[in-house]
C-alpha cells in the first residue's frame, strides 16, 4: 500500500521527473534535492521522491521541507526496484532521472543530459561521471562488465560508449523506460542497473555516459558496503547475497545466443569454488550458504521467471552478439579486486 502526497503546486508540464529512492534517508536527502533545485536548466522539473516505510521522520520533514515535492510514502518496505517502477509510472515527465537519495548532482547535469539526448540519433539510457562524495576522485564514467557481469568502471574520458550506468544516475526517455518494462520487481535491490542497461542494448539502444559534468554521490551510504577503506574492500552479507543473486539472474537473461549455457555453467563452477575458498579462509560456511549457495539455488527456483524473461528480451534483440560483448573485457573483475584489496571483509 502506498499514500499519494501531492506536491504543493507542481509544473503542469514537466519535461524531467527526477525520481529519488528513500529509506531513512533524511540525514543525506537535504544535498540531494537542493541539488536538483539549484540546477542551471531552464526546464520545468518535478521532483518524486518514494519513501520506503523509513522509520527516521524521512515523511514528516520532506512534507514541511519541501511542500513541492510529490511523495509516494510506502506503508512497507519494497526494495529500490519495486520504489523506482511506482515512480515511473507516477511520473509525467519527457524523461525519467532515477536519482539516489546519497547523490547529488553538479549545477549543469540536467542541461548536459539534455543536451547530449537531443544529439543521439536513437534515444537510450544517459548518466554523468560519477565522483567520490569524500575525496572528490572520479568513481567511473559509466562501466564495462567482465564476463560473469561484474562493473568494470570506465576512466576512459575518451569513451562514452558503455556496457552499463550506474543507477545512483540514470537518465532515460520514459517511453524507452516503458517500453523496456523498468526493474525487474524480483530483484528487490542491486544488479537491475545492470539488467535495464543490458535490455536497452539488446533492443539497439545506446548506453552512453556525457564528456562533461558529473554527480558526486557517497558510495555504500545507502545500501552498505561497496566500499574500499584502508586498502581493504568491504561489503555486506545482504549486499553480496542479492548481488550474486541478481547478477546470475541477468546472465541468465541478457546473454544471447547459445553462448549463455557454456556461460552460466562456467559462472555457477567459479560461484561455488570462489564461496568454497572463502569459507576455508574465514573458517566459517556462512558466506558459503548464504552469498554462493543461495545464488545457485534461487537461478534454480526462479527457472520459470528467468526463462519468461529471457524469451521476452531476446525476442526483440537487434543487436548481434559481438557487438552486444564489445564492452566487455576478459578479465574478471573480482580478481582484479583480489589483488589489489586482497579478500573482502563482510558484516
């Protein structure tokens, strides 16, 4: 059940709905709206913001702090997923901005989305660099993905062209939002960035990220983990679970052609070996059961799921598989991570 709060006088004809994510956010939802209110864009824009059952005053305080924004509170907690398809189908907007209540965005971003969508010959999925909220360093310019769907971040100024967005800032025609049918709801949270960026490739739409402007955005604020401090990567139990589990949902799906059956079984043998090595490591099987385990067991469970999908998403792909792969790279970028951090740290 969710309550419709309307917002105190909004743009009759909006051509961008921004539309942010909450869940006990109110500590870090301040940068984030100003942001979007201060933007140098000469534009009507509306703001919806999907609260997801917060239990810190989030309704209360957006509702006296800013009258104008439309608000869907949740009676109960659904997930990033379910909370972004709900405001999409509310919003009225030309264009849907998806934007994280722990991101803000730099004065120019909209003009520059704007102006970088009217310049595409085929309208697909836009975002902006994405800069470290603490330190200010770029995060990425939009990702690759390794073969197994891991985000490879791109720091190539000269590449715009992507395999994925991240969806702390993802900028798209509502119509192309539809049409793709949004999140998938199963997901809850986590990979359906991935997922909506890889079904608006499969059907010829470009993913691409602007040479300019940016978002800065606090990385694992709102969700946990995601984070390399002191040298050493640290996660979630709840962030690797759905992870994992998502992401083997996205192989299962996406990959065209034959090639995902030789795909999926390399994928599930490195899963089970990688929680394996870990559990040794930490002498302890949690990881095993509930991060490596589980992702096999639900691809199993949600077969009907996965199949319906995948039949849905391929039946409209344009694209051939060697242009669907070209940005991807062979190696994974789990080990990549490895090396560098050494094994994760998990709470």
């Amino acid at each position: 059940m969710v309550r419709r709060l309307a917002a105190l006088n909004p743009p009759p004809r909006p051509v961008i709905s921004v539309c942010i994510a909450n869940y006990n956010g109110m500590g870090v939802l301040e940068d984030c709206i100003a942001s979007v209110l201060s933007q140098d864009a000469d534009v009507p824009i509306e703001i919806i913001v999907h609260d997801d059952a917060s239990s810190d005053g989030s309704v209360a305080w957006l509702r006296s702090r800013y009258p104008g924004v439309e608000l869907l509170a949740s009676e109960e907690n659904v997930g990033f997923c379910i909370a972004n398809n709900r405001m999409a189908a509310h919003a009225r907007g030309e264009y849907v901005l998806l934007l994280n209540n722990d991101a803000a965005l730099f004065r120019d971003a909209i003009a520059v989305l704007l102006a970088d969508a009217g310049g595409m010959p085929t309208p697909g999925v836009l975002s902006l660099p994405q800069f470290d909220w603490e330190t200010g360093d770029l995060v990425d310019r939009g990702c690759l993905l390794d073969p197994f769907y891991n985000p490879v971040p791109n720091l190539d100024p000269g590449r715009s062209d992507v395999a994925m967005v991240i969806g702390a800032c993802l900028f798209l025609p509502r119509a192309r939002w539809q049409a793709l049918g949004g999140f998938p709801e199963t997901f809850g949270s986590l990979a359906e960035d991935v997922f909506l960026c890889c079904a608006a490739r499969l059907h010829g739409l470009p993913v691409r990220v602007a040479s300019r402007s940016g978002y800065r955005h606090r990385q694992g604020a709102s969700f946990g983990g995601n984070r390399v401090d002191g040298g050493k990567l640290r996660s979630t139990y709840r962030r690797r679970v759905l992870s994992e589990r998502n992401k083997t949902a996205v192989l299962c799906i996406c990959t065209p052609g034959i090639v995902v059956l030789p795909l999926l079984l390399l994928h599930v043998a490195l899963l089970l070996g990688e929680g394996l090595v870990l559990a040794l490591l930490k002498r302890d099987l949690r990881a095993w059961r509930e991060i490596y385990a589980n992702a096999v067991l639900q691809t199993v469970r949600q077969r009907a799921f996965l199949r319906a999908e995948r039949l849905r998403l391929q039946r409209g792909r344009t694209i051939t598989l060697r242009d669907y792969f070209r940005p991807f790279v062979l190696l994974p970028r789990k080990l990549v991570m490895l090396v560098r951090h050494g094994v994760p740290s998990l709470r």
